[in-house]
C-alpha cells in the first residue's frame, strides 16, 4: 500500500493518518461511554465491545448486539466516528456489527416454545387502533433486519393477516403424520392464521374455550423451525379470551398498541394491567396514527391529538416505542398484501416501523435470559 511520511509519529496511508497516540486501549475505553440510543445503555453495560484492532491507518472495532443489526451500521458509523474523534486522530474506522439473538425468560408457570427463542404478544385493549397493522409491519422489520421470524394470527373472530400478508385463499400444508401443520410464507417470514382454515366470510361463532383451544393448536401444532421471534397478533380486548392466551402462551414480552386519544389510552391501559396481573412482561407501547402529513399540502396535523402514548409510557414506567404516523398509503400497502416495511421500505414510513422494531428488539435484548435450554436434558434408565 502506498504511503508517505508526514509530521512526526505519524504516518499517512493512502490518505489516513494513523497518529502514534492511537491505541486501542484508548478506543476501547472511550467506545464504552457510548450510549446507544435503542438500548439506553453504554456499550459497555451492554457487553457489545469484541475485538478493537489498528492496521495501516484504520481502526476496526467489533461490536455484537443482542437485537437484529440489519442496516443498523449507516446509523452506528457516524455516531461511533463522532464519538471517537479525538482517539481516532483521523484513521479510518471499520465496523463489524453481529447479532447474538438469545431466548428471553417467559412466565414462570410456563416453558419457552422448543425452536422458538421469543414470543412478542402484540396487543390493544380495544380494536380499530391499528394493531394487526402494526404487528405485520413489526414482523416483517425484524425480517428485513435480519432475524428469523414467524407471525401468528390470534385474532380468531377477524383474522386479518391472510389479507395482509398476501396469502388470502390459500391453505398451510398437512404433514405425513397428520399432526402438524406448515405454516405458509410470504415476505421472508412464516405465517399461520385461523383465517387459513376457514371461507373469507365465514362468521366464527365459538365460545371462549373453543377458541381458546383452537389458537393453542396453531400455536403448537405449526412447525415453525427455527425462529427468533414470533410475533402473535393478539385479539383486542381484555376479556377472558385475552386473560386465557396470556396464561397459556410462553410470552417474552408484550407490545401495546394504543393511539393518542383518551378513548383509546384508557383501554390500551387495561391490556397493560392485563399483561401486568399474568407477569407478562411490558416492553413499551406504540402510539399508532400519531401525525397526519397531508399529501398535497404537507400540513401537520395530529388528527387524534398528541402525546397521549408518551404520557402513558411514562406513567406506567414503561418505553415509548414508535409514533407511527397515520398515513393512507399504509393502508393501502396492508389492504394490497404487501405492508409498508416490504411494499416502500426506503420510505419515512417504513424507517419509523424498522426505528420501532429496532427499538423493541433491543428493550428485549436487557432483560432476563432463558437459560434453561442451556441446561442437558437428564433422563434415568433402569440398567
């Protein structure tokens, strides 16, 4: 490589210079004050630093998260060059990003799900808000970041995610036992729906067991392989179907969909308080339809006011996920098959959904692990 000798200690390859002073001690200590956004932690609480290394002129920093990384590197590159200006003295910085995706403690009267590493219940306490919207959109950001996804439909009396998906009309397979279902696929994630199973304007006239029943067999039944989230579109409400799932589904965590008016906070708080009663862990609340920009005109316009989902977040002590803007293209893409985050994923849109999922991954990523299939399996035999 060629190179040219400049001021004292130093030396200038190909354009960089690579001061003397330049450790990597030095580096890696001021890279641990940095606090990530998402996380809300250093990287050093985190334990995110790998491997720093110097060579002709470049600094190359490992970094392994415990959340999809995705496209996270445009992101992390310039934060990480600000950060490390002065330790960096003008070499260039390479950033290796991994993700390390572990399985979360569900409730303790539960086990996790054997191939499945996290459950994320996303929830309303009323329906209308936007919730299966936001739970496909959830699923396919994680996907397109990266992580092995699956989405279950447990919206018994309105599934909707066979329209979402794209997958309207068609049927999962039946295995050679007879005793297992797979699941279809569509847009990189796997998918199981009762809305599979039955006519389009088939009205589900079951009872709570029934129904309760049912969505523990597509939930056990599907081979989903190997997954690091299945996100469960729940049914909206807090009645005993919802108590009932919350009890039997080894749930991660939960994700509250809400938007900003009165009306709808005040049952998005009863489904917090449901999860809340069943140790079902919060990890934030979304506040859909936050803004409205007009298309023609580009006015703002907070159409169900403001800041309700912020306000109840902090109330509860819980995180503020998303603002997720209320926007007729959204619908659209979900009512065509194809969600916001797959249809337009270069589109401010689409970044607010990735922001959202990016941020919920990693509220997961700091909270207990399970560690229980680390653990061999310990069987007596009669000899």
């Amino acid at each position: 490589m060629p190179y040219r000798t400049g001021l004292s200690g130093a030396v200038d390859y190909a354009g960089y210079m690579t001061n003397s002073s330049v450790t990597a001690s030095a580096i890696r200590a001021k890279l641990g004050t940095y606090t990530d956004p998402y996380l809300a932690q250093t990287l050093i609480q985190a334990k995110a630093i790998g491997e720093v290394s110097l060579s002709e002129g470049a600094v190359t920093i490992e970094l392994t998260f415990g959340f999809p990384v995705g496209d996270y590197i445009g992101e992390l590159q310039p934060a990480l060059e600000s950060h490390l200006k002065s330790e960096l003295a003008g070499a260039r910085l390479n950033l290796i990003l991994k993700a390390d995706i572990t399985a979360h403690a569900v409730q303790k009267t539960l086990k996790p799900l054997a191939n499945v590493k996290n459950v994320i219940a996303v929830a309303s306490g009323k329906g209308g808000v936007g919730k299966s919207t936001t739970a496909a959109n959830l699923a396919l950001a994680w996907a397109a970041q990266g992580a092995r996804v699956g989405l279950l439909d447990a919206d018994i009396y309105g599934p909707s995610q066979p329209l979402m998906m794209g997958l309207a009309g068609r049927k999962p397979e039946i295995t050679e036992d007879g005793k297992h279902m797979t699941p279809l696929r569509a847009h990189g994630i796997e998918v199981m729906s009762i809305g599979f199973m039955i006519d389009a304007e088939q009205p589900m006239v079951w009872r709570g067991p029934m129904v309760t029943q049912a969505l523990t067999q597509l939930l056990g039944d599907t081979n989903w392989g190997e997954l690091d989230y299945l996100v469960v579109d729940m049914p909206p409400g807090t009645g005993d179907i919802q108590l009932t799932l919350s009890q039997r589904v080894p749930v991660s965590g939960a994700v509250i969909v809400t938007t900003p008016q009165d009306i709808a906070l005040l049952d998005a708080r009863k489904g917090l308080k449901m999860f809340e009663k069943v140790e079902v862990r919060v990890l934030g609340v979304v506040e859909n339809m936050s803004v409205h920009v007009c298309s023609n005109c580009g006015h703002v316009e907070h159409v169900f006011g403001s800041g309700g989902g912020a306000r109840m977040a902090e109330q509860y002590g819980v995180q503020l996920l998303g603002e997720l803007p209320l926007n007729i293209r959204i619908r659209e893409d979900a009512d065509g098959g194809t969600p916001t985050v797959v249809a337009e994923p270069g589109s401010p849109r689409a970044l607010a959904y990735l922001q959202m999922a990016r941020r919920t991954a990693a509220r997961l990523s700091t909270l207990n692990k399970d560690y229980s299939r680390m653990f061999p399996k310990i069987t007596v035999e009669s000899t």
